[in-house]
C-alpha cells in the first residue's frame, strides 16, 4: 500500500500512539503492509531513539530497502546503532549497484567488515563497482543480468528469467552475447513473450538498442535514456565485453541529484550541506561563499564611492539604485537558468553556444529596452525629473542587457574550463550585475548632469 499526504500524516499519528503503547507487533504488522519508501517516510519524522528502536524491528530484507529510502541524517543516526553482521547482511540483500553506493558511504573501517562478512562473489562485484567513479556509468551500473548465449532458443531465454527472478527484481531485456561474452545485441521481455518458444533467440534480437562504457558521465548515460525512452541500458567494455546494466530508477536517482546539485551549486553550496548538518560543518561549507560574496559587494561599495559628488547632486537617484541592480541580477538569473538547464541536459554544446549567446544577446536588448522605457516614465512621474526618467531608462537598458550577457557567458567560461556551469554563477553574475549596474546608472548621470551645467 501507498499513501498520499493526508494518509501519511495519518499513518504518522497512528504509529506514534503504537510507539507510546509498545505495541510492536502491531508496528511490524503495519509495516508490513506499506512500501519500503512509504516505511523510511515514517521513520524519517520520528526521534532518534524512535527511529533506532522501530528500524531494529524490521526484517533484514526491508531493512535493506528501507535504509536506502531513509535522508542521509536518519541513516547516520541508525547506522551508528547497527551491527556489523547485520549491515552485512542487509548488504547481501541489495543490487550491487544499490550495495556498492551504501558501502562506499560507510566508515573505511566499517565498510571492510561488511565486505568481509558477505560472501566472497557478492564481496567481488562490490569491489569491482567501488573501482569506478560514483558519478559514472559504472558507478551506478548493476552487475544482476540475464545473458544468454546467441545459439540459445527463445525457451532457454525463458528458463534463464525464470531461475534469475529471485535475485533480480525487475527484468526488461535478456541480453545476447557470443562465445567471448561481447554483447550482440538485447531481447526486450515483450518479444520474448510473444516469440515462439522453439524459436532461436537471434530470431528476435534487438541490435539498435544502445549501450555505455563504464567511465561515460552518468549526465550522458541519462540523457541516452532520455534520447531512445529507454528503460534499461547494457554496459560493455572497450572490447564490448557484457560488464553491467542500468535501470530506470537508477537514471530517476541522477535526474534528482543533478538537478539538486545544479541548485545547490548555483547558490553557492555543498551538495553534502543540509538542513540537519551540525552548525559546524554547515558553517564550514557555507562560509566560504559568504566570503567571496562579501569580496564582490565591495566591488560596489567602491563603484557608488566613485560617484559620491554626483549622489550628493542628486540625491533621488539613490532611491532607484537598488532598481538598476535588482532588474539586472534578475535578468542574470533567469538566463543563468536557461542557461545551466541546456548544457546540463545537452542541448547545448560548444558547436551550438554561439547562437545561443546571439539568441540571449537579443532578448537581452528587447528587454532592456521594454522595461527601460517604462522604469524611466515610472521615474518621471513621481520625481518630475525628465533627466532621471531618461538617465534610469537608459541605465536600465544596459544593465539588463549586460546582465543577460553574462548569464550566459558565466556559464558557457566554466564549462570551457570543465567546471560545474553552475558553480557560483549565481553570486559572480549578481555582483557583476550590481556593480556595473551601479557604474552605468551613476556613470550617465555624472554626464548628464555636467553636459547640462
């Protein structure tokens, strides 16, 4: 069973008045009937002696798939509750994939044990996974498939699904391969259904369905699945040796981790900073940014600094100076978007930048403009000043101008420099955007007002 928000909340209530009156049975009986992700839901809003207790309940299977749905702050205060010999066990009951990403994450000492404990072939894939890179194919393949030899028939294809349900949970395609384990190509389950059972399986193969090398980026690999609305992908070798497969949700996990990096980069954070880190280490991630922040800012201090005779002038045009760099940043930033989104899902590549850039420069102009005319009359109205209206507008203009400029330019450097496009754009692009929104609104009215005395 599933549920909703109400359900939840519900549900939540109804296992906490179960937790006070120590019915444990009853826990494990309602447990058992809601999905693994449903359960870490549950456990995720309780207290930490609440949560150690309820998930000491649960059998190691569950166990294995509810440890894995729990937030990183439930997993380490349950973890550092947890036996050696039951992690290893819950181990043996995961996806390789799924294991290897657990085990990695464990204390170096800790992780040796688990290793140790399970068994020896079970023990070998992991290591072999833990070889690559987490954020590439072969750090989120899955060594569970099912080949078959190409002279096998479409009923020795069935047998082999057969004998392999118990340890793979979701089968899409049986792969062929020859003598020399090289992938020939794959039968996807729908074919293998509707073929006749004495069928050779060459009869019904697939060979343009796609493959991946182990150290291809996990961004492309999603973006294949995206591309060909794929639901699982083999994973060959340079000599196109069957190695692994990726599944689906393993390709969902990378959507929700790229896009959250892409957000947390962006505003200047550690992907590994969250709202449950101890102050410390939350101070040690953030502060950083905040200095750099603080070291543009005065940038702009020493901009307005420049202008102080024409401020002292004119006072009023201190109170639309926040207007120039808010519409700038804000101009910036929804680029800034567009921008990170392209290259992140590959529509946009060094071949094609350029008229991206052009297309932004464009709409950069026609918005200036839009929104300059209208900020100037807007001025004019309430201050009576023509010079203002003209000097906001103009200024306006070219800071919006500027800051779709380089929202789109902060982005592609990085990426030129094989940088995340989204590291600190946010705050580079506000601060160039105040700054020089500052110098172009005071810089024409130091002009205007000496042109007219």
């Amino acid at each position: 069973m599933q549920f909703h928000q109400p359900q939840k909340e519900q549900s939540l209530a109804m296992l906490k008045e179960l937790i006070e009156q120590n019915r444990e049975f009853d826990i494990i009986d309602l447990f058992s009937k809601l999905h693994h992700a449903d359960v870490a839901g549950l456990i995720d809003n309780l207290e930490e002696q609440e949560k150690r207790r309820l998930f000491a309940l649960l059998d190691v299977e569950m166990a294995s798939d509810v440890i894995l749905e729990l937030s990183d702050h439930s997993r380490e205060q349950i973890l550092s509750d947890i036996s050696d010999e039951r992690l290893a066990d819950m181990v043996e009951e995961m996806d390789t994939d799924d294991a290897a990403d657990f085990v990695a994450d464990l204390p170096k000492d800790q992780a040796k044990a688990v290793l140790e404990d399970i068994h020896p072939d079970d023990s070998e894939d992991i290591r072999e996974l833990l070889e690559y890179d987490e954020d590439t194919a072969g750090g989120i393949m899955q060594s569970e498939l099912i080949a078959v030899p190409q002279k096998a028939t479409i009923n020795d294809a069935l047998h082999a699904v057969v004998e392999a349900s118990q340890e793979i949970d979701r089968t899409y395609n049986v792969y062929v391969v020859d003598e020399k384990n090289r992938l020939l190509g794959a039968v996807p389950l729908q074919n293998l259904i509707t073929s006749k059972r004495h069928d050779p399986i060459m009869g019904a193969i697939d060979t343009s369905l796609p493959s991946v090398n182990p150290e291809m980026d996990q961004e492309e690999v999603a973006r294949i699945f995206r591309k060909y609305d794929l639901v699982s992908v083999p994973v060959v070798d340079r000599e196109g040796h069957l190695i692994g497969r990726i599944t689906v949700d393993d390709i969902v996990d990378v959507f929700e981790e790229e896009s959250s990096e892409d957000l947390y980069r962006i505003a200047g954070l550690d992907e590994d900073d969250h709202v449950f880190n101890s102050p410390w280490e939350s101070i040690k991630k953030r502060l950083p940014w905040l200095y750099i922040n603080l070291l543009t800012a005065f940038v702009s201090v020493f901009v307005i600094g420049f202008f102080e005779d024409t401020l002292k002038t004119m006072v009023t045009l201190a109170l639309f100076m926040p207007v120039v760099a808010g519409l700038g940043g804000n101009a910036g930033g929804q680029t800034l978007a567009l921008i990170v989104r392209g290259l992140a899902l590959g529509e946009i590549t060094m071949h094609n930048a350029r008229r991206a850039l052009l297309r932004q420069i464009l709409v950069g102009i026609a918005n200036g403009a839009a929104v300059g005319v209208v900020v100037g009359f807007i001025a004019y109205l309430l201050k009576g000043s023509s010079l203002l209206g003209i000097v906001l507008g103009l200024a306006m203009i070219i800071n919006v101008f500027v800051g779709t400029l380089m929202g789109t330019l902060v982005p592609l450097a990085l990426k030129i420099l094989k940088l995340d496009p989204a590291l600190g754009s946010n705050i580079f692009i506000t601060a160039f955007t105040d700054a020089f929104g500052f110098l172009s609104f005071l810089g024409l009215a130091t002009i205007f007002l000496k042109m007219l005395a």
